[in-house]
C-alpha cells in the first residue's frame, strides 16, 4: 500500500490534521475505532453541491430536470470510481486481509465511498472555497465532453438489439413536435416498432428526447 503522502500530492492538497485523511482511507473492515463512512456521507452532501452549482453555471438554458440528470449521471458509484481511479485512490485504502483477498482495492463500492470520503475530509478541514477547485479540475480532466446529450445511458442501442433480437426490426423516431424559443427548445418525438406506437417523449433536443422514449420503450419490453 502506498503512502498516502503521494495521494496528497495528486490532490494538490495537504492535511494539516492527518488523522482525517487516515479515516477517510480506512474501510470498515479495518476494524478500527473509525471509518470513513461519515465522512463518506458528508462527501457525497458537498460533491451534490460542487456538481450541481458547476451544471447550473455550464447550462443557463437548461431546465432543473435535464440538470438533474446530468448531475445524477456524474455523481453516483460509478462516476466517482472513475475518479477514484484516476487518482490510483485504491492504492491508499486501509482494508482487511479478507477485503484485501476478495479484490477490494478495486471494488467499485469501496472506491467510490473512499473518493466521497476523502472529498469530505477535505471539505471538513479546508472549506468548500479550497475543494471546489479540487473536485471540478478532476472532473474536467477525466471527462471529455460534459454535456447533456453524452453522459446518458445509451438506452438507443440496448432498446435497439433487443427490439432486432425479438422483432427483427429496428425502432423509427418521428419528430412530432417542436416548441419553444430556439435556447429553449423541446422537441416531442413517437417512438414506432414496425407499425405500432410504443411511446412519446420530450426533451430539450431530439437525442435527449429518444433516449428518453427508448428508456420508456426498454423498461415495457423488459418487463414482459
């Protein structure tokens, strides 16, 4: 296990009290007096925060349920391991010898409530003025493009091979409408399987609008 002297360095921040950056390494299975999961939860409180005050500055035009998701896509498990990775934060965890056997330096739960963790630790020492910067640099750099219409699930293709695999065709988006000004534009589409209307739904452009009704579409399909 690495020192956690270097993970200082990657953040570009150094603990004045290094008993907080100690729990937000430790994992429950350490069997300690501490763990990192308060810390993990105050973390997760500050990124919601950071994130969705980044969302709100990058998509004036935007509406809160598109900002939702947006959000909701970047701060979540899997985003934060990605994040954690990119900082080798598995490197640094204190784990038992069993969690250290089943893999948890790269289990997905473990890393990602070690990144909130840290990020609260961070938070809970320096304030939000010092790990804003921290928090947005990271996602700037393991993020090629953050915009609405890239970090959605590609529900499009899922619907798409299972509507191949059980009807042997392919699903047809019409646009049905289109309203508003044009930095405020929802477009309405119907989302068709041969001659049969599955679906309609709406969003700020027309791929936000079938992925939209292709989620619809999946969630009927996979429930038959």
């Amino acid at each position: 296990m690495k020192k956690y002297t270097h993970l200082e360095k990657c953040l570009g921040y150094q603990f004045t009290n290094k008993n907080l950056i100690i729990e937000a390494l430790t994992h429950k299975s350490f069997k300690k007096a501490y763990n990192n999961e308060r810390l993990e939860f105050l973390g997760d409180a500050v990124l919601n925060l950071i994130v969705g005050e980044f969302l709100y500055n990058k998509f004036p035009n935007s509406h809160e349920g598109d900002l939702s998701k947006i959000r909701a896509s970047l701060v979540n498990e899997k985003g934060f391991t990605k994040l954690a990775n990119a900082i080798e934060l598995g490197e640094y965890i204190y784990l038992s010898e069993a969690e250290e056997r089943n893999n948890g330096r790269t289990k997905a739960s473990i890393l990602s409530d070690a990144f909130e963790a840290i990020m609260g630790a961070i938070y809970l020492e320096a304030g939000l003025l010092v790990l804003k910067p921290i928090v947005l640099d990271l996602l700037l750099k393991n993020y090629d493009n953050i915009n609405l219409d890239e970090l959605f699930s590609d529900y499009k293709t899922a619907l798409q091979e299972i509507t191949q695999a059980k009807f042997g065709a392919i699903p047809v988006y019409k646009l049905e409408n289109a309203t508003g000004p044009d930095h405020l534009k929802v477009f309405e589409l119907s989302l068709w399987i041969g001659d049969k209307l599955y679906a309609t739904a709406s969003g700020n452009s027309k791929k936000l609008a079938q992925q939209a009704a292709a989620k619809i579409v999946l969630k009927q399909l996979q429930g038959e």
